[in-house]
C-alpha cells in the first residue's frame, strides 16, 4: 500500500495513491481529486507530483491522471477525452494524444 502525504491549506495526512483520480495544475499549485471527496488545494507544483507519482499518465500540461481510474477514452469534435470512473471525462491535449494512447492502450488511432 503506497502512500503520499498531503499538506493541505487547513490539514495534513496521509493517503492512499490508489484514491487519487487525478490532479490540475493552478500556477504553483494543484488541486488533488480523491476519489468521493473535495478536491484538495496543495503548494506543491504538479511538476513535484509528477515525480512522486511516476506512474500517473500526464495527458496535459496542467493535468496527471492515475490510470487506475481511466475506464476509457472517446474522441469528440476532433479532441481527445480520457473517461474516468465517476462519468468525469478530462481533455487530452492535442500533442499528448498519441503518446497517451501508446502509454496506455499500446494503440495509435
């Protein structure tokens, strides 16, 4: 069971990696999804997450998804979207899109 400490603006404590679904960049900061919670706010820049979580998939410049929580990805209007469990669906950027779909699938279409 890995594990990573989360230093939020009012608390600290530790979780699980597996409940994290994904993280968004804000400037120098991220906003960490846990699955069934409140996002939370961290100073820590996504790039720091990025090294502590290496086997998140990043899928744009501000955003880190766990695979774990990937259940699919569908085009729409030319854009890639990755679906996650809880019917979220996040943007893929353009230049990441083939990448993701390697990383993830082993696929290029």
């Amino acid at each position: 069971m890995e594990t990573i400490e989360l230093r939020g603006t009012k608390s600290r404590r530790r979780v699980e990696i597996r409940f994290i679904e994904y993280c968004v960049s804000d400037g120098n900061y991220t906003y960490v999804y846990l699955k069934g919670e409140q996002p939370v706010l961290m100073a820590k820049t996504l790039l720091r997450f990025a090294e502590q979580l290496p086997n998140f998939i990043r899928i744009h410049k501000g955003t880190l998804v766990n695979p774990a929580h990937i259940i699919g990805h569908r085009s729409q209007k030319g854009n890639v979207l990755v679906c996650l469990s809880g019917d979220r669906a996040l943007l893929v950027s353009r230049r990441r899109a083939t990448g993701f779909r390697q990383q993830l699938f082993g696929q290029t279409n």
